[in-house]
C-alpha cells in the first residue's frame, strides 16, 4: 500500500513511518525539517528510515503546488497526516504558525485527498482539544466548544474541517485526539525530554501548577499501534446517529473521532519519580504556578477504539520511561 505520512521527520511521524515501513508499504514521506527544536534530531531520525521503500519530500504543508504535484506524482491511498506546529506554550508566541501549519496546511492536505480520491485520511488532534471541559474521563461524546489555547482551537478547526470534507466528498477521515505521548526519540521541548537532560546536567526542574498536574501518559510504540491497526479501518458512518442527539465523535458521514490514551492519569510528581528511579538521582525542583493554556488533568475514555481495533494504549509510565531515557543515554553519549 502507498501511504502518505505528513511530519514523517516528527517524533510520532517517524515511528509510524518506520512501523509501515516494516510492514512492506511504501511510504511517502512529507516534512520541512523546521528548526522549532533541533533539526539534527530530525535527520537522524530520517537515517533510520531510508530504505527503497521511503522517498522525503521536503516541504510545508501550506506549499499547495508542492503538494498537490507529491498527490499526482505518487497517487497514496492512505494520508497519515501528523505534520503540525506543536506545543500549547508557543503557541502564545507566535500564533501565525498554528494558523499556517495546522489550518492553512491541512486544508491543502483535505484539498489533495479530494481531487486525488484518497481512500482514508487519518489526522492527528489532540486531547488539547477538551479545554474546559471538566468531564472525566474525557470521551469523543463530549463538548469540546471552550478551547484554552490557538493550538487546541486549531485542532479543533481540522475536526470540523474534516467532517466537513467526509460529508461534502465522502473522504472516510478519523481523527486522533492524542494524549502527551512520551517515549524515545522524543521533542525535546517535551516534558520528560527536559526533566531527563536537567537532572543528568544536576539543573532544577520547572514543576507547574506545584506539581497538582494528572497527565494520561500515552507510549508513542501504543500510539503507533493504533494507528497501524486503524489504517486498516476507514471511518464509517454511523447508522444510529441522530441529528436530535447527536454524537460529536461520529457522524451519518464516513467521520469518526479516536481518544488515544493509556486511560490511567498519572500524578505529575510520580512521573517525576520514575525519571529518578531509572536514573537514579533525585530532581532539584522548582515549583511554579499553573501556565497559560495548559489544562490541570487529562483523562482519555477510550471504549469506542478498544471496541473498534481491540486495543488499547497499555505500557506503564516506569515502562515507558525507561525506554525513553535508554534511548536517551545512548544517543547522547551520557555518562551517568
């Protein structure tokens, strides 16, 4: 199968491209190796997917010539779109960017998916999405009308715009509502990214919200098998949905929307406490208030996808963390 994978140099772009890649697909890989954080993590990332089965395009979303020429020249039948501008914090920053990657962008990939007669378009949301919403857990049935960020607001642009595409052309679209993926070759502007480097480099750590912070750790090696185990399984309509009552998570077009979360929130401070377990060194702290955007608890409810691909994201934080900081240590020549 030709699968198209936007941000295929990303840290979740990279492992699904290199999981496919395993699987005997051809993989078209599309990313503009930006210098948001370090682009040499990125083309190392890149080195391990290079084989006969993997061709780069190198470009921003938002070049539709460009796109529109990769969809013509290589006719996917599968788009993974997972190319964004991430981060809830840079967001308050430089907002042009968001508008830019995350809407200007991703109309262009729902345009190419149109006239080139993509059979699934699988696209990357996120657990940002549930802003206000003080529900636990959070499920795909819930209002997510109160967004705390341009980040979330933009993901929750790409929903409606996919819906819209599914109803308009008929694209079967799934969207994937991701919860603080973690795990090796990780963003460095990512939590257990600069925890791991500050404690090693016997730096204070910033602790938000004085550490009163649930996160639903997800394992990228669980995200990928989702998402591996849903290219397989375009959206459908749902019959029993109901205009009257409607369900925000599917549709009576080919749309559905996927919490992906490992359904166990984890306090921040015992997060913390793996880190310093697998390395062995106890964290200088720096306790701070709650920031801008961010959300105090997040809670994936995750029945639809586990009865739908019978899975469900499973490794353990002590797990999960281990493996990141393995990762770590080698790649960066530690000596602890």
């Amino acid at each position: 199968m030709k699968i198209l994978v936007t941000g295929s140099a990303g840290f979740i772009g990279f492992h699904v491209s290199k999981r496919l890649l395993n699987e005997g697909h051809h993989i078209i890989g599309v990313d503009n190796l930006n210098d948001y954080y370090d682009p040499q993590l990125k083309e190392d990332r890149l080195k391990q997917l290079t084989c006969e089965n993997f061709t780069l395009v190198r470009t921003n979303l938002e070049d539709l010539k460009t796109i529109n020429k990769t969809f013509e020249r290589f006719n996917p039948e599968v788009v993974i779109n997972l190319a964004a501008q991430a981060g809830v914090r840079y967001s308050l920053e430089n907002p042009h960017a968001y508008i830019n990657s995350n809407v200007v962008g991703f109309t262009n990939i729902l345009e190419a998916c149109r006239h080139y007669k993509v059979e699934h378009l699988i696209f990357a949301s996120s657990s940002s999405v549930y802003g206000a919403n003080t529900s636990k857990p959070f499920s795909t049935s819930d209002n997510i009308d109160h967004p705390l960020s341009l980040y979330a607001a933009t993901k929750k642009s790409n929903e409606l715009m996919a819906h819209t595409y599914s109803h308009l052309y008929g694209i079967p679209t799934t969207g994937l509502r991701f919860f603080t993926v973690y795990g090796p070759w990780g963003r460095p502007d990512m939590a257990l990214f600069l925890f791991t480097k500050a404690i090693i480099n016997d730096e204070s750590i910033d602790v938000f919200n004085h550490g009163n912070m649930m996160r639903d750790f997800t394992y990228v090696g669980d995200i990928v098998e989702s998402i591996t185990r849903l290219t397989k399984k375009p959206a459908q309509p749902n019959p029993n949905w109901s205009g009257n009552d409607p369900d925000p998570g599917s549709s009576y077009a080919p749309y559905k929307v996927y919490n992906i979360g490992n359904n166990s929130p984890v306090r921040l401070m015992d997060f913390i406490e793996a880190i310093e377990k697998k390395l062995d060194k106890k964290a200088k702290k720096n306790f701070l208030p709650l920031q801008a955007g961010d959300v105090p608890e997040t809670y994936a409810n995750v029945e639809d996808l586990f009865r739908d691909i019978d899975f469900v994201p499973k490794t353990s934080i002590q797990d999960g963390v281990n493996k990141f900081i393995d990762w770590y240590i080698k790649y960066y020549e530690v000596k602890l």
